[in-house]
C-alpha cells in the first residue's frame, strides 16, 4: 500500500502533501483526491498503530464518516450506541437518548481507534491518495523568497513537495512548529488517559459519562473540572478512561494514572474495573481546544483536525471535527488549484478555509471555553452538580449543548437558543 522513497532520490512531487494519516489527515486526502489533485499522505508509524482515544464517537462522528462513504453498518464491524447515560447529583443515572434531529443521524459508534484510523487512510488509498508510511516528518521546505511552505523532509532525508501542505500531525504538531506556529496560551487544553478492562459490561447501547470526577471518597474530595467514561467495546472489553481540563489547579501535577484507579475504586466491583482485569497499559494524550493553534492558513501551509487545535472543549470529542475541517479545506484547495496555485485568485480561495472554520465553529468553541473557565472553579461545579445535574429537562439541553448536536433550521426551541448563543459569541 505504502510506496516508499530511498534515501537520496529525488524529490516526490504532488499537488498536495498531507502530514499526518488520523482522522483529519486520511479524511482531507480522500477529499483531495476525488477533487481529482494528486495526493501524498505520509503517516510516520506503520498500519496498524495504536492511538489514545475514547473510542466513542457521537453522531456527529457518525455523519462525517457517512459524508465520507463509509460503511458503518453493524455488518462492517460497528457498534451503535443510542444516547448518553450521564452519572452526577443523583444516585440513579439519567438515559438520555440521542437527540431526533434532522441534521444528525440518531446513532454514534464504537470501534477501537487502530482499526478506526486504518479503514479512514484504506479509504483515502481507495480514492487515489498515495499513502507513504514510515515517514516521519521533521520540517517544512520554504522558499527563501516567499516564505511559502514548498515541502517537507523527513528524518530519513526523504524529501515530498507541493504547492500546499496540509498538517494534520496532531497536538504537537512538528510541522507548524517549524514554520513559527505555536500553541496559544490562552485556550484551553485537557489531557486524557484511558485503558482497558474485561467487563461484563462490555455489552451497552449507551456511552457512558461520569461529569462528578471525584479525586477519591465521592463528596469527601476534591470536585475535579472534567469527566470520566465508559464504554462499552462489544469484544468482552470497556474502554474506560478520564478528561481533566486545565483549568484545574493541579493541572500538570496530578498522577492521572492514579486518579484513574482512585476514581474506578469507587466503582461497583462486579463491574470488573480493577487492575487485574486490565488489558494493556493507561496511555495519556494531550485535548488541544477551541483553535489553539492560528492562523489554520498562511504561506500554503493549512491546518487540520488536532494540529489547529479543533477539539471540542465542551466534551473533549476532536474525531468529527478533524473530519469536517478536514472537508472544507479540501474544498478550499481545489478551488485554489482551479484558479491556478500560487495566485492571488487563489490565496483568496484559501483564506475562504479559515473564515468558514470561524463562522461554523468560532462561536461555539468561544461559547465552550468560557463553559471550561467557569467549571475550573469548584465552587461552580458544586452548584451544576447540586442543582442542574438531577433535572433531566436541563441536561437534555446541555447534551445538545455539549455534543454539538442541533438542527440549524427549523429545530426545536434548545436549538434555537444553542444556534442564537453560537452567533451572538466572538469567535473563538
């Protein structure tokens, strides 16, 4: 599937390098392709690859991957689940089922993210793309007299270029380091650590979210700003893991490892959640949140997915906006080629990507960063646990609210006041 480059030969040229073969970097170069531009997707692991993720996904995931083509019928190997079981301010959970909408499907999925990312790059492969595995970017090539980005190199010496590049190389993101783009301090970023379990729960139509994080004794310790999950993974596994928001003031000093076992301690035994029944290691991974990284295009150089800092940072979800952000630049790039790579007609085409990005997500990233601020405080977590937690009418909203979930016309009145809240915010 891969065709691989000798050290020392000649540059691979094509219209387009994608950096990065996960959701946004797979999903931008099937995009690419069908536009008819030729594509190189370097991946620096080799497929199949472990990645850290919940393995969850909403119907927002669900519609992206439908948009995309892909099969994510039960016979294809998918699980569906029907809705949110939400554990806080009460004994019993609320079931709250997806919401019925005419822009969302009714279902999200599971499928465990090796598996997830290898069928997405098997379709960009499908669709024309050149997948290069084993290629590990280290840096941009520039052209001293525009500062346009030209290529990149890899730590073998290989060398790819191309009028765009697209980086899709996640949090870190080693390319748009390389061209001068840094992280932004003032968003907010999360980290997350999940494992596995044997559990007779492995069986669920429900993804389940615990928003009471308790750092030990439920309300005899601290209230932590973030949320833990299970979910059910259909083999005789969960995936069971924690998000945990900057916000805090431990950040950055927690053993989230050991919060993780204090938290499942508290957990029912029988439900299997401990160290025994264990299937591999807890593995961590950086949330970048709310367009953490900016511009997401200058000098032919576009971001993507978790490399723009496209995270959700009202639910820690990054997958479904990898994919649509991944979507509309591969619109914006093939309009730009049409109008001829290079001018000025062109670089229009390509600021299109970022305005749409902001007008499509500004506000509602804006909206969930002051959400992160406000729930860093513990004495505000004390109160939504305490009085907004157990009114199921309330967190009906807050699930349309916090997955992202809402008709853009003729939805009912949550939606209109999401949408409204959504445009009234400055972008993010």
């Amino acid at each position: 599937m891969s065709k691989a480059q000798p050290a020392g030969e000649a540059a691979v040229e094509s219209d387009v390098v994608v950096v990065g073969a996960g959701p946004g970097g797979s999903t931008a170069a099937a995009y690419l392709a069908r536009h008819g531009l030729s594509v190189t997707l370097l991946e620096k692991s080799q497929f199949p690859r472990e990645k850290v993720c919940g393995d969850g996904l909403t119907p927002r995931a669900t519609r992206a991957l439908t948009r995309l083509g892909i099969d994510t019928s039960r016979e294809a190997g998918w699980i569906h689940n029907y809705g949110l079981r939400v554990y806080g301010g009460r004994t019993e959970p609320f079931e709250l089922p997806w919401p019925d909408l005419t822009d969302f499907p009714p279902h999200g999925l599971q499928r465990p993210r090796a598996d997830f990312d290898n069928i997405l790059a098997q379709e960009a492969v499908r669709s024309g793309a050149n997948l290069v595995e084993g290629a590990n970017v280290d840096a941009g090539i520039l052209d001293d007299r525009t500062g346009r980005i030209t290529g990149v190199t890899t730590k073998d010496g290989r060398s790819f270029t191309a009028p765009i590049v697209v980086a899709a190389d996640g949090n870190s993101s080693r390319l748009s380091v390389s061209m001068g783009l840094n992280k932004r301090d003032d968003r907010p970023m999360g980290v997350a650590v999940r494992t596995y379990y044997t559990s007779p729960r492995t069986h669920d139509d429900y993804l389940e979210s615990w928003l009471e994080l308790w750092d030990g004794k439920p309300h005899e310790s601290t209230l932590m700003p973030g949320y833990g999950w299970i979910f059910g993974m259909g083999d005789g596994t969960s995936n069971v893991g924690l998000g945990v928001l900057n916000t805090s003031k431990s950040f950055g000093q927690t053993d989230y490892r050991a919060l993780l076992k204090r938290w499942l301690d508290n957990t029912p035994e029988e439900w299997g959640f401990r160290d025994e029944n264990m299937v591999g290691k807890v593995q961590g991974a950086a949330l970048p949140m709310a367009f953490n990284r900016q511009p997401h295009y200058g000098r032919g150089h576009v971001l993507v997915g978790d490399a723009g800092g496209m995270v959700n940072p009202f639910n820690g979800e990054g997958i479904p906006y990898a994919m649509e952000s991944a979507e509309m630049a591969a619109e914006a790039i093939a309009e730009a080629r049409s109008r001829g790579f290079g001018t000025a007609s062109a670089e229009k085409a390509m600021r299109a990507y970022p305005e749409r990005l902001k007008a499509e997500l500004g506000g509602y990233y804006r909206l969930g960063t002051v959400f992160v601020k406000l729930i860093g405080d513990p004495r505000i977590m004390h109160i939504c646990t305490k009085y907004g937690l157990p009114r199921k009418t309330l967190m009906r909203f807050v699930l349309k609210l916090l997955a992202n979930l809402t008709d853009k016309n003729d939805g009912d009145a949550m939606d209109r006041i999401i949408n409204a809240l959504c445009k009234a915010a400055p972008s993010a």
